[in-house]
C-alpha cells in the first residue's frame, strides 16, 4: 500500500495517525522492537496515517504488517483488565490505547497518533514492505533509557518505559481478532 500523505496541509493543521509498540518477549526479558524511521532518522514505533477508508484498527493492522512483518494473528493487544466488555450491534469496539496524545511534526503541522501495545514470542511471518526501514532494534528496558535524542524522542521513550513498567504487568494480552 502506497504511504498516505499529509491531508491537512494549512498551518495548524492536524493529521490522524496510528502506532505500534511491538514487544517481544521470548527472551530473558521482555524487548521493545522499534525501526529506525527512513525519513526522521530515530527509532521509532510502528506506524502512519489514519487513511480516509480507514478506522484506527484497520490502520493500525496494515501499518504494523508493512513496517514490522507482523500479522495480527501473530500478536496480542496490551488491554487494562478492568475494561467495558460489551457485544456492540450498532457500533465497532476498539482497543484501549496505550497513549493517545498530540505532538508537532513541524513548526506547522501536527499529528494526533493513537499508541497500542502489542506482545509476540515469534519472529514475524512476512516481508517488510519495498519501501519501509528494515533498520530494526530489539531493546530492553535499560537499553530504551540509554537512547539519546539524537536515537529517538523522549516521548518515545516514555511510551515504551509506561508499556515495561506499567503495562505489561497490569494490562492482559487479548487476541487481536477480537477486533476484527
């Protein structure tokens, strides 16, 4: 699938996007997997723009596909154990994000990304996609607080210190095809 690109394009702006914080935990300890992004140049989580046929999950799912390799069938979604649990027959449940914020892509223009947490004790299924970084890095916790910010943002780090620290401790893996 061909990269989205921005839809607002006057300043002030915002754009709708989606990520995927993949961790592996078929080691001696858990590893967030993250990509040296091809345009920014820093490790970053999986994921892009919300497209205009899109819903967040369906993003999410080819984002996570093209970048990491990963199917959903490959992973489960971080979700609070305490969370509504309900048969929806006039609407589409989604899963509780890990962050949800908005930051600054340049002095004009901003995203409001949506993060979920993903867990997998297996190397993904697929290619990544022609034209996506195959720069990857399996990090630990320690590893993550030693980037610099030169290596990624601050934020990313935050997200992925709140997802070892908090998440994967008191959330609970969910299939993902609860979602479908």
């Amino acid at each position: 699938m061909k990269a989205m690109g921005h839809i607002h394009t006057k300043p002030g702006q915002h754009d709708h996007t989606i990520s995927g914080f993949i961790i592996r935990t078929d080691g001696d300890e858990p590893k967030v997997l993250l990509h040296k992004h091809k345009k920014l140049g820093k490790l970053l989580q999986f994921g892009g723009h919300i497209e205009l046929n899109e819903d967040p999950w369906q993003a999410v799912c080819h984002e996570i596909l093209e970048e990491s390799g990963y199917s959903m069938d490959q992973l489960k979604i971080m979700q609070p154990k305490t969370r509504i649990k309900y048969s929806a027959v006039h609407t589409k449940r989604h899963p509780y994000p890990v962050n949800y914020n908005t930051h600054k892509f340049n002095d004009e223009h901003f995203h409001i990304d949506i993060s979920y947490a993903f867990i997998t004790d297996e190397e993904p299924s697929y290619a990544i996609a022609e034209d996506e970084s195959e720069d990857m890095m399996l990090l630990s916790r320690q590893q993550v607080i030693e980037l610099t910010e030169k290596e990624t943002y601050e934020d990313v780090k935050q997200i992925c210190l709140f997802i070892f620290d908090e998440v994967l401790s008191k959330w609970e893996p969910v299939d993902t095809a609860e979602y479908n």
